[in-house]
C-alpha cells in the first residue's frame, strides 16, 4: 500500500544523492534531490558528511555490488560517531538486492526501488521515528518520475522523460527485470513539461526513454515519437532537441524525416549496435540484424548529411567467434561512427547470457576489444578532422572541460553533440550563452577552437545561470554523479539497447 502523507523536516538536516549509471538515474536523482528538498532538506557543505546520504545505484555496472557495499563501509564509522545520520539506497541495484542490502550492511536505514522513488521522505522519516530500517520494493510504477520535485542540476539543459521501463529481453541486460514494462507519459504532460522547462531558461532538451521509439504504443499511437519530435519544433525559444536512445529494430522513417525537418532537433543520433554479426545479434535477442542497421544509417545521412552518429558495442558476448567479430569491425567500418562507447562483455547475474555456453576468455576479449578501439579512434580522429576550418555554434557547457581552467579555454557542444574547447574571447560567454567559433584543430574525443569567438549570442538560458549565481549560495552540490558527463567518449557502466550515453 502506498503511503500518501507530507513530510517536512523540522530542522534543516543535509543530504546528499550519490548517483551511479545512466541517464535515467541522473534523472532519477534530480527528483530525489526535489523531494528531499521539498521535506525541508539542504544540499551538504562541501566536504562534509552528509546527515542523510542516498545511494541511487546501478545493477549492471560490472561489480556493482562491490562498490556499493564498498562504499557503504566507508561510511559506517561516520554512522556510528553520529547516530543520527541515515543511510538509504536506492535504484536497479536496490530493486534486485531488496532486503540483502541490510542482512549485509546493517548500518543501512532505508532500501527503496525503481518505482516508489517518491516515497524516500517517508521511509527515512519512519527509520528515523521507528529507529529501525525500512525495505520498501514495489513490483509496479507508483508514480511516473516527472510528476515528483526536482532539482535540476543545469539552468540551461533538461532531460524530459517520455517513458520508463522496457519491453525488450536482451539476453545481456537486467534492466527491464528491474524498471518493468514500457509505461509512456501522455503527450501532452511531456510538452507541458518541456514548456515550462523553456519559461525558466531551458533552451535544450533531452527526450529520455529505455526504447524512445517505441514510444506510443502503449496507447496505440506507433507514430508518437516522430509526432513528439515535430512538436517539440513548436515551441518558441526551445532551440536544441537530442533523445537517446532508439532501438534499431523500431527505428522508422517518420522519426528521420521528423529529425530532418524540424529545425531544433538536433543532427545527432545515438543508436546501439551492440554487435555487427547477425548470429550473435540473434544469441543476443536483439531483433533486428546487421543489413537493417546499415540501413537505418544510410537513411539518416541521405536525409542529414551532417549527421553526427554514435553507438554502443560489447565485444566478447559468449560464443563470439574471430569471424563474429570481424563482423562488427566491417559495420563500424561501413558506419563511420563520430565516437562509440565500447564494453567488454562481463557476466551479469540474473541475465541469461550469464548461463550461456562459450564464455569468451579474458585475455581473447581484451585484445579484441583493444583492437575495436584503435580503428574507432582512427575513424573518430578522421571523421573530427573534417569539422577543421568549419564555423559551429557551441551552446557554453559548465564543468565539460577537465582542463579549461589550464588551458584558458571554455567548453561546450556543437549542435552534434560533439565536444568544443574555445577560446572566450573579449566578451566572456555564461554557461547556457551560444558562441560561433571556427574549429583550428581536431583530436579523437573533441574539438578545438583558438581564434577568438567569431559571435556571442547571449541568451535566457546563460541569464538563468547567472541569476542561480547571484542566489544565496546552495550549501553544496547536492547530487554528485559518479558517471562520465554527456556525450564524452568514456565508457559507460551499461551496455545495452536500453544504455543511454554518457
């Protein structure tokens, strides 16, 4: 039964929200921050220890479990000197461990999972009065994530969830087992949503789903997404919209001619591959093979030349052979992909492939993941030399460059996504500002410009960043990500068609 009550805390006690994973659970852990937030909580000051610390975890991360218990002794000496601090964990780990989580880690207050996010105020308010912990897994969706508080980490980006769950049966990943079927937001409630995103300064969005095009059909609409898309192009002052990320098997045309014709989506599709050999492809329950994939490519450039196309692969599934593999070197070779994120396949429990026959060895899927690399850096390196010489407008990013600081650069994306160190110029752009700068030199993973900025264009977006600066300052961050920023070439604690990049 769910409990519907308000929780408020009566002193300012702080939080912090640990969030390991894909972008759902960054999304996931924005709401969290909202709802703590909204009970009355505070951010933690920087390098202080949280009184409430929340765990949103990942289940298919490899050794998921070691760093969470890992992480979890790390703060117990912190619980027992202040036995008023709680400890609560949450997400696709939390779901599949339920109870295990406390039977190892007794210290822990509140275990809750995938679907009862919104209960966690509750649930560490009734550890708190009942001095005992408290396990709540819910086996369905209580409350669709959007419709819960949020604290948004960016004043100038968003992600927008269309849908949660999945209906896939990938044979490597576990995460539909734990987020459940498909469940779409209607239409309507995803574009009121990103209109109130762009009154308070948003001007890029991303739709964020498990499978987005499979998005309507669930209420019978199988042309949804495409429809979502063009709508999103009706929205004064919304200027860049990405999704991620699509499955190949429903990828259909209205959704190109949508990306084709509708000037603020952006020319940049993340689109898994997972394999280039349609005998794994099979072993993998992957429905579609590797002609069609190809063919969804041609398509999207025929109609976006300038498409910048990016993917995920698994090297090493069991029973992949040398000619398995070859098979997927041709195809990335055929794709020209702008980056990939590349994962050697490790056993994931609950999985089938983890019982499957022909486990590749170690030693076999390091040298040929170490290959896949090296022909996508070549291919990444080659594709990034053709933007030398070219103009791009770069939306200013906070926190993109690990070097700026260094270097003396700002950073930020391209309208495909790819990553622009610059030099600011006599005028300094905000976060959120968009710049026109000309590419002097091209690396694998990113782009440089050192001339001076050719065009400033400030905007709503950089205003809202400033106007959080001049708030009274937030005690800390809040949320801290233990995940790779968007669109940089790192790889990711998933690999799936559900994987969404980050």
């Amino acid at each position: 039964m769910s409990v519907e009550m308000t929780v408020t805390v009566e002193s300012a006690r702080t939080y912090e929200v640990r969030t390991y994973g894909c972008q759902m659970n960054v999304h996931d852990s924005e709401r969290l921050s909202g709802l703590l937030e909204d009970a009355g909580y505070v951010p933690a000051p920087e390098g202080e220890t949280a009184d409430v610390v929340v765990f949103n975890t990942c289940a298919v991360r490899e050794n998921a479990d070691n760093k969470l218990y890992g992480n979890l002794g790390h703060l117990r000496p912190s619980k027992v000197g202040n036995p008023g601090m709680q400890i609560a964990v949450g997400g696709c780990l939390a779901q599949k461990d339920q109870g295990e989580i406390v039977r190892r880690a007794p210290w822990v207050d509140v275990v809750f999972g995938t679907h009862n996010i919104g209960s966690l105020p509750v649930l560490l308010e009734r550890a708190r009065v009942q001095q005992e912990a408290q396990v709540e897994i819910k086996e369905s969706l209580e409350t669709f994530p959007s419709t819960l508080p949020t604290k948004r980490e960016s004043a100038y980006a968003a992600w927008v969830s269309v849908s949660v769950g999945c209906n896939n049966t990938c044979t490597f990943c576990i995460v539909p087992a734990l987020r459940g079927k498909e469940k779409d937001r209607r239409p309507g409630d995803i574009l009121n949503e990103v209109r109130t995103l762009v009154d308070q300064g948003v001007l890029e969005i991303t739709l964020l789903g498990q499978n987005v095009n499979t998005y309507g059909v669930e209420f019978g609409d199988r042309l949804a997404f495409g429809k979502l898309l063009r709508a999103c192009g009706d929205i004064d002052g919304l200027e860049r919209v990405r999704f991620t990320s699509p499955h190949p098997a429903a990828f259909t045309d209205d959704v190109i001619a949508a990306m084709a014709e509708t000037p603020n989506v952006m020319h940049q599709l993340h689109m898994p591959l997972q394999s280039g050999s349609d005998r794994i492809l099979k072993a993998m329950r992957r429905s579609y093979r590797a002609e069609r994939y190809l063919g969804i490519i041609e398509r999207v450039r025929a109609a976006m030349p300038d498409a910048a196309i990016s993917t995920d692969i698994i090297v090493g599934f069991p029973g992949e052979t040398e000619e398995d593999f070859q098979g997927t070197l041709d195809v990335v070779r055929e794709s020209r992909f702008a980056n990939a994120f590349t994962f050697q396949y490790s056993i994931r429990p609950g999985t089938p492939a983890a019982t499957m026959d022909d486990q590749i060895p170690k030693e076999v899927v390091q040298e040929r993941y170490e290959r896949l690399v090296a022909l996508q850096t070549e291919i990444s390196w080659a594709e990034n030399k053709r933007q030398v010489g070219r103009t791009l407008e770069v939306l200013v990013a906070e926190g993109e460059g690990r070097k700026d600081e260094a270097t003396r650069r700002l950073s930020g994306r391209a309208a495909d996504n790819r990553l622009v160190h610059f030099a600011p110029g006599e005028e300094t752009p905000r976060p959120g500002d968009l710049v026109a700068v000309e590419v002097t030199y091209a690396a694998p993973h990113h782009l440089v410009a050192d001339g001076p900025a050719l065009k400033l264009r400030r905007t709503r977006a950089g205003d809202a960043w400033q106007a959080r600066q001049a708030a009274p300052p937030a005690a800390g961050p809040g949320v801290m990500l233990g995940m790779p920023s968007i669109g940089r070439p790192a790889p990711l604690p998933e690999a799936s068609g559900c994987s969404v990049p980050s």
